[in-house]
C-alpha cells in the first residue's frame, strides 16, 4: 500500500489540478468563441444595415428624381400652351389651373414671371396682391433667363416668404426666344412626403441637400438652410469620427454615393447611406437615409447574455460531474497499474523476441541477396556460350525453328540476369552511370533498328521517328547503354502490345533545359490493375511473353539517375499508352 501510496496522493493532485485547468480553458475558450461570435454578428449586421440603407438611399433619390423630372416636364408643357397668352387671359389661367391640379402633391404655387421678371400670376389667391413685383433678382429667373434651360433652385427664400426652392422653366414666344419664367414653388417642409413613398419612409430620419451643400431637409430641423460644411452641423459630431464625417460630406456635395459609420455628439452610432440625386445627367442634390447600428445590435447583445448565463451553468455542473468521476478513476486506477505492469513485462519479452526475429530477417536477407548476386553472376557464365553458340547456328541455319527458340530463351536468361544484377546495384547505391555525349536521335535510330527484328510474323506494326527538337540540342551528356536499355524496354513493351498499327518515339522540347523522348503507341494501353504500381518491381502484365516485371523500374531508376522523370498514361484519344521521359540538356 505505500508503493500506491506514494504513487496515488499525487495522482489525486494531478487529476484535481487537470480538471481544474480543463474546466478554466473551457470557459476561456467559450468566452473566447462567444466574444468572437458576438463580433461577427455584430459585423453581419452592421454589413447589412449597410445595405439595406445604401438601397433605401437609392430608393430615395430614383424618387425624387422622378418627381422633379415630373415637375420639370409638366410646367414646360404649360409653358409652351401659354406661349404668345396674355396673363389674364381665361385659356392661360386655365393651363396654369390644370397644371396647379397635376402637380397638387408638391406644390400649390404656381408663379409666371414676364420677360422682365415681374410677377405676371400665381396661382395662390393670398398671392394676388403681389402680381407686378419685381422677382428678377431671385436665382431661379436669373439662371433661367441666362441659360433659358430649366433650373432647379437651391434657394430657401420663397416668393411669400415661406422657405422654399424653385423648380423652373423658360417660357418661350412664337420664335422660341425667352418670354418669360413659369416655376413651381416648394415648401421644403414637404419635400420629404411630396417627394418620398411614405410607407418606406414615413418614420426614416432623412436629410436633403442642394449640389453647394445647403440643408433642405433634416431630422434636426435648426439644421435647414444650413449649410452642411457649417459648425452647427460638425457640433453634432463626435470628435472622434469628425474627420471622416466632414470628408464624407465634401463626397455629398461632389455628388458622390456613400456609406457613412459615426457618433453623434452624444456617442450614438448611427450608419448614414447617401446618394445623389441626378437631373439630364447633371447633379441637383443629395439625399441621406440615417439608421442608429443599436436598431440591429441590441436584439443580439440580449441573445449572448442569455447564452452566457447557460453557458456558466453547464460550465459549473461539468466541474462538478468531473469532481464526481476523480473517486472513480482512482479505484480504477489502482488495478490498472497492475494490470500495466503485468502486460509491460509481457510486451518487454515480446519486444525482445521481435528484435531477434527482425535481426535474423535482416541477416537472412543479406543472404538472400548475397545468393542472388552469385547466382546472376554463375548464370551467366554457361548463357554466355550458349548465346554465342546460339547466334552462329541462326547464322548457318536462318530458318531451323529450334535454333531461334534457343537463341530466345538464351537472351532471356542473360536479360534477367542483368536485369537482377542491376536492381541489386541500385538497391545497394553501388548503380553508376558513364555518361558522355552522345546523340539521342542515333540512339533511338539504333533501337528501333534492333526492335525491327522482334516484329513477330502476323504483327502489322510499324515503327517511325520523329523529332522536333531545335538543331544543337540533340547531343546530351548520359549513359548511352543505360538510355538504350530504357528505350529497348519501352519499344518492346510497346510491340509486345500492339497487334497492328505504328509505333513513334518522339523527340520533342519539355522546356529551356529538358527534352521529352516518348515512345507511342496503339495498343491495348495499361491495364488498371497494374496503374498504380506501374514502376514497381515485378510488375508484369503481358499476353504475349512472360516478363520479369522489372523494366520499367529499372527504366524509372536510370532516368532518375540522370536527374529526369518518367511517367506512363494511356492515349487520351483512340487506343494505346504513351510512356515518356525527361532528360537534361547539360
């Protein structure tokens, strides 16, 4: 017992401080992830308001642009009826009534000014005893006059008195010249619902501003005649977003679109999208949508309080439910060590056996390929004169069938000792290359020469060279043996599957330091069960001869050691595979 003892008290600390320190990260983490929630919703929101707002903003200024277009091209209708009209003639009153009616939403002032400028009627009745004063110092006749194009004032001074701006016309004489000013007179109390839909914008603090920043509409109504670049309206602005505020309303009175985040001098922010308002492509005036950010924050500040408070709850019972299962893990904890220790010693002696095993497989492998190298080298010393003997006997007897065989088989006995010798060179680093330069088009040349002869009688298969590699780049530094060995194991490859048709090696350009040599052809292609291990060792699929399954890993290890790649893909039209590789200019 004092073995566990001394072992069981400060587990009993370890697993107390572990969850203590689980239970903290845990909260730490949850308050992490709620504070990072929290900002993103609020951003969410905030990118939303944004756009609801830029929308409502252009909502605003497509209806008031359509109302003053409205106005402009009523009143040049009635000023080219009354052309050539006396004022108190019946037919004039009559088109200015009409007129009065049409345009009843906005205005229910209706003034004409003569050539001169004096009232000449209005269509206020409490106006009357005005007619014959001299208005031609007021902006609307006077741009007007000079332009004799229709003008939209800025101007806060009505004719009566009231704050008002001007929607104005030339009147024309039979020759087109300028007889006169019929204008549409607007209180600027109504501009917001004359000109707005107000079931959108019934309750939207809104702000109008003229093209040189004079104030006709805003929320704060001592704000109105003011200019927007004045101190009463920076006082309330934060200090704070000032800066960005008053840069913001120089982009507004330039007629630019925008969305502007600030405080007011109390601290509230508030989100303002602004547009300008456009008339026959020219800037008239500018109008605001306001929105306090709390309208969208709030509702979501309330849900995360609420989820803090649960999330402190079940932070709590896991602390405790934790607590609860320490007791248990320490009963538990007791047996398992003693079982540990039992299955430890048991693993220890198992490990060792298995240390063994594994140095008599090491040893036992050494052998294997210590055998296999002295048998590669004992074969070929009796297939050496067998060959030889082999050649000179198809010499004298070209067609004795017998001959030919053993000739083949003898070969293949030599290829497979070569074949064995190299991968044993290449499994033990001992694999070296005599490069030299050499001309890579008279070493394709050379092969299909050769491969010419292992054409089987029934083949139909044509073998052919092309080359587009740039004069100069044909002399490379390898290996000539080990290249023709890598170009005889594809060629043949390609011929062992082809029944009919032709086979191309391919000398082409891969970039400013590689060419590509591809040997082409219209065979059956690579099967799809030897695709993944392609360049494996003893892999081997072929209806045609039995293989050793370790040309294209020996042709992989002699095109790596030239610094190149090899890669081998089935035609991506028609039948056949392409089996290419890569070589250094230098």
């Amino acid at each position: 017992m004092s073995g566990w003892g001394n072992i069981g008290r400060p587990l009993v600390i370890i697993i107390t401080v572990a969850i203590a320190s689980m239970t903290a990260v845990a909260s730490f983490l949850v308050y992490t992830a709620q504070q990072t929630t929290e900002s993103r919703v609020e951003l969410v929101a905030s990118q939303t308001l944004r756009g609801a707002l830029a929308e409502e903003s252009m909502q605003a200024s497509s209806e008031i642009a359509v109302g003053l277009r409205n106005m402009e091209r009523t009143l040049s209708a009635a000023a080219g009826a009354i052309s050539g009209m006396d004022p108190a003639d019946s037919p004039a009153r009559q088109t200015l009534a009409l007129t009065e009616s049409a345009l009843t939403q906005y205005t229910d002032n209706i003034v004409w000014l003569s050539e001169d400028g004096a009232l000449a009627y209005t269509t206020r009745e409490d106006m009357a005893g005005m007619v014959g004063t001299d208005l031609s110092d007021r902006r609307f006749y006077e741009i007007t006059f000079a332009t004799n194009r229709p003008f939209i004032s800025s101007s806060l001074l009505g004719v009566d008195g009231t704050p008002s701006f001007a929607v104005a016309v030339p009147v024309p004489d039979a020759a087109g010249d300028f007889d006169g000013v019929l204008a549409a007179l607007v209180p600027v109390s109504s501009v917001k619902a004359a000109f707005l839909e107000p079931q959108v914008f019934g309750s939207k603090p809104i702000m109008v501003l003229t093209n040189d920043g004079t104030i006709l509409v805003h929320p704060e109504e001592s704000l109105v005649g003011k200019n927007i670049n004045d101190g009463e309206v920076s006082a309330t602005i934060s200090e704070d977003t000032l800066e960005v505020a008053e840069k913001n309303f120089e982009l507004m009175v330039q007629g630019r679109s925008g969305v502007l985040e600030y405080a007011d001098s109390e601290g509230e922010e508030t989100l303002m999208a602004y547009e300008p308002v456009t008339i026959s492509n020219a800037h008239t005036w500018t109008v605001a949508v306001f929105e306090p950010t709390s309208t969208v924050r709030e509702p979501f500040l309330d849900i995360f309080a609420e989820r803090q408070s649960y999330t402190l709850i079940a932070t709590g019972l896991i602390a405790a439910i934790s607590a609860v299962f320490i007791g248990f893990i320490l009963v538990l904890n007791k047996r398992l060590f003693t079982t540990v220790s039992r299955q430890d010693e048991k693993i220890t002696n198992q490990l060792q056996e298995l240390k063994g095993a594994y140095q008599r497989l090491k040893e036992q492998d050494v052998i294997k390929d210590e055998f296999i190298n002295i048998a590669a080298h004992e074969l070929r010393t009796p297939v050496l004169p067998i060959v030889l003997s082999a050649e000179n006997l198809a010499d004298s007897m070209p067609e004795d069938d017998n001959v030919r065989i053993i000739l083949r088989n003898a070969n293949r006995i030599t290829k497979l000792t070569n074949d064995i010798l190299d991968v044993s060179r290449i499994e033990s680093n001992t694999f070296k290359l005599q490069k030299q330069k050499t001309d890579i088009r008279r070493v394709v040349e050379e092969v299909l020469m050769d491969a010419q002869l292992k054409i089987l009688k029934g083949q139909d298969v044509e073998l052919a060279l092309e080359s587009t590699l740039p004069k100069g780049t044909e002399e490379l530094m390898m290996d000539k043996g080990r290249i023709s060995q890598v170009l005889i194991n594809l060629v043949d490859n390609a011929i062992n599957f082809t029944e009919s048709g032709t086979i191309r090696v391919v000398l082409a350009p891969e970039d400013a330091d590689h060419i590509r040599v591809s040997v082409i052809d219209s065979g059956k292609g690579i099967y799809p069960e030897v695709r993944e291990r392609l360049f494996g060792k003893f892999v081997s699929k072929t209806d045609r001869a039995k293989g050793t399954g370790l040309g294209l890993y020996l042709c992989k290890a002699i095109v790596e050691a030239h610094n190149g790649t090899i890669r081998g893909e089935n035609n991506a039209e028609g039948r056949g595979a392409t089996f290419s590789f890569t070589l250094p200019l230098s």
